[in-house]
C-alpha cells in the first residue's frame, strides 16, 4: 500500500446491524442508517471529496471488530490505519494488543478507543486500570482516541497530560452542544486540554450535535474557529464521521460544511489540516509501504 496524495479522512466507520449490536443505533432517529455500510458504499463518496486515503474508527467495545477491520484495511486501498477496541482495564491488555499487532495485517492498527462518554463515572479515563491500559498502548506506539463530551474533559486533560509520550486525539471536538449555539463547559473546559502539545482534534462529528435537519456552516464556524485557535492549525484534522453523518447530510455537504467554517486557508495550512496532521497522529508514513508521503 503507498500513502498516495490526497486528502485524508481521519474518521469513518463501517458497520452490519445484522451482526453485530450496536447500542447507540437505538431509537427510530437512528432508522436512516441502520443497515450494513462497507467500503464500496463509502468508495464513490471520496473522489468528488479530493479524500485518497482514511482512517477506520470502531463502532463497538468487541476485538472481533477490530481483527475484522484490519482484514478489511489489508484489501481496501483507501483505508490506511485502524483504530480499534481493547479492553483497558483488563490485565491482559498487554497480551490483547500484541495479538492484534501480531495477527493477520496488525501494522494497520494505529489506536484504540473506548466510548468514554457512555461511562457512568466521568473520571473513568482515571482509573488505576485505565491508566495500565494507557501505558501498554503508549509502550506500543499506539494513538488513544478520546471519545468524551464537557462532563469528561477534566479527566481526559488529567489522563493526557499524565502521559505526555502518548499521542491523544480528540474525536468530534468534544461534542458540544452546537444546536444550542453555545456550551459554557465546554468553552470553560477545552482551553486546558489543547494545551496539552500531545493532543490533536478531529474537526468531525459536528453536524449530529447541530440542528440535522437545518444546520449550516454558520452554525458550526464559532465552533471551529474557537477549536483551531486553541490547538493551531498543526493539531487539528478533518473527519467525515461518515456514514453517521447521513443523519444530517451527505459526505458532499459535510464537507463543504466544513470548507465554509474553517474559513480561507493557505496551501501549507490545508495540506496540514487535511492531511499532515493525521499523518502525524496515527504514524501513517511508518504504515505506508512505498515510496510514503510524496507532499
């Protein structure tokens, strides 16, 4: 696999409703994507996007997942890394991830990440067990994605800067309340975890905590503009969070969404905010086979 030029998507799924469960897929809301997407659905979507290449987030805390989506990462060319599931808090975490690792196609594992926000304790990422969890993965070269909302960012800001060898990326900005127009906590809370030069942000996830069936760019810009002038233009990176998204719009409008809201930037600036970035986080030059990132 060579890491072509392009754009990268940094966030996207696939799923089967008829195999596996999914309890955040409850409720009729959720009808309009409850059934299987794969990777010839989401083929024809990244062309007109300019997107070559993407990185396949979990959808459920089962490693059976995982192994699945690296088969499907080692036969579908656009897909570049994986972040996958592992149980944290097991005791055998170490052993999990090396069978991953050493499995069949276990270089296109790049991260794990756990649905944090679900947890009833907003301090989960705290916990003695997690913290174990963390330190496998950072002795594995591994990115943990940070999937929390305002009520987890005091943990996650604690957790990330406990482990400043160990690269974090924020999924969905943190999901703010954008269809409210504001989110005190999270505006009072994001500050101190940007801070942290270990942690990226994926600007995705957005349109879904907007008005989905009203939402324009305008409603999103504070957001974003806020989010990039706290972590700058060299931590931050697009994510479709495709087909999720489909909730609100087609994999087009969020990202010309997205193009509206961030506002005008340079050729250095779009390449990083596009691509680099996600480079960087998942180490996707060192999964590359060839002649790796030509930009």
């Amino acid at each position: 696999m060579t890491l072509k030029s392009g754009r990268i998507d940094a966030h996207h799924h696939f799923w089967d409703p008829t195999r596996y469960v999914y309890p955040w897929m409850a409720g009729a809301a959720m009808d309009p994507v409850r059934r299987p997407f794969g990777p010839a659905d989401l083929a024809a979507e990244l062309g007109p996007a300019g997107v070559a290449g993407t990185v396949l987030v979990q959808t459920v805390s089962d490693t059976a997942e995982t192994r699945e989506f690296l088969g499907i990462a080692a036969r579908t060319d656009f897909v570049l890394g994986v972040v996958g599931w592992v149980d944290l808090t097991s005791p055998a975490v170490g052993d999990d991830l090396d069978a991953l690792l050493g499995g069949p196609s276990g270089s296109m594992l790049v991260g794990v990440r756990h649905q944090v926000h679900d947890e009833p304790d907003p301090r989960w990422l705290c916990r003695n067990d997690v913290r174990r969890g963390l330190a496998a993965l950072r002795s594995r070269g591994l990115t943990y994605d940070l999937l929390v909302r305002a009520r987890e960012l005091p943990a996650a800001t604690e957790i990330a800067a406990a482990f400043p060898d160990l690269q974090f990326v924020l999924d969905h900005i943190a999901k703010p309340r954008i269809a409210d127009g504001h989110d005190e906590q999270w505006r009072e809370r994001m500050p101190a975890l940007a801070g942290l030069p270990n942690v990226s942000v994926k600007l995705s996830g957005m349109v879904t905590e907007a008005d989905w069936a009203h939402w324009r760019a305008v409603d999103l810009r504070p957001f974003v503009r806020s989010v990039v002038d706290w972590f700058g233009m060299d931590r931050v990176m697009f994510g479709s969070d495709w087909p999720v998204c489909l909730l609100a719009g087609s994999y087009e409008s969020i990202s010309a969404g997205l193009h509206d809201a961030i506002g005008a930037l340079s050729p250095s600036e779009e390449s990083q905010v596009y691509r680099g970035n996600a480079c960087t986080a998942y180490r996707l030059r060192s999964i590359a086979k060839g002649t790796g990132d030509p930009d």
